[in-house]
C-alpha cells in the first residue's frame, strides 16, 4: 500500500519520522546507513557524509531515504533521489517520495479510492 506524498509536502512529513536510514549501491554490496536528514528549500540534508557515501555517491548517484513510522501501525517514508555532496554535505534532490506500508487485516476501506488502508498525508 503506497501513497504518493507531494514533494512540496515532504519537510512536513520527514517530520513525523525521528529515524532515516539512506540506502546506497555499495562498492561490494548495498549500504545502509542511519543519518539525520533536513530540508532546506527542495533539497534533503545530510550535514555528514559518511565514508561509504563520499567513495560511491560521486559515480553512483542514485540513492533511496528510508523513515520508519514514529508508531507501529504508521507509514514508512521512502524518499528516492539524486545526491551530490558539497564539503561534507550529502546533499538529495528528491524526485519521488510514499508514505508506504502492507495492508493491515481489517483495515477499512479507504476514502481516497486508494486501497485498503491508504491515508491522506495531512
């Protein structure tokens, strides 16, 4: 079950989700890492790269931000993108974020007309 959340609406929702972990194609195997990201205007923040992101973002760009759900029934955030690094910044173009998560058995109908359990981002 995925909700397509608004780029513009994405600052608002990256705060309801304490933790992120960016997930990148590795040298060797992919890479997961746990960071604290921001927005500043359209772009996500990482103030820190890490040493794998600073080897493999400059010729593999393409990244995915994954934010679990605050509670245990919420929405996963997952944020694909594109990253640059400036200094020691890690910096992502979003280009196509969800508030995503299985249907739970029971849940009702969905109003917006997208599945199960679908809610609206706001």
């Amino acid at each position: 079950m995925s909700i397509v959340v608004d780029i513009d609406e994405l600052a608002d929702a990256l705060g309801r989700h304490p933790t992120a972990y960016l997930l990148l194609s590795g040298e060797d195997r992919p890479h997961v890492g746990e960071v604290e990201v921001t927005m500043r205007e359209d772009v996500l923040v990482v103030d820190r790269a890490g040493r794998t992101a600073v080897r493999t973002v400059p010729e593999r760009p393409q990244v995915t931000l994954l934010l679990p759900p605050a509670q245990a029934d919420g929405y996963t955030l997952i944020v694909d993108g594109e990253a640059s690094l400036s200094g020691e910044e890690l910096r992502i173009e979003p280009s196509h974020a969800v508030l995503h998560r299985r249907p739970r058995p029971g849940s009702p109908p969905s109003t917006t007309g997208c599945g199960n359990d679908c809610q609206p981002l706001s």
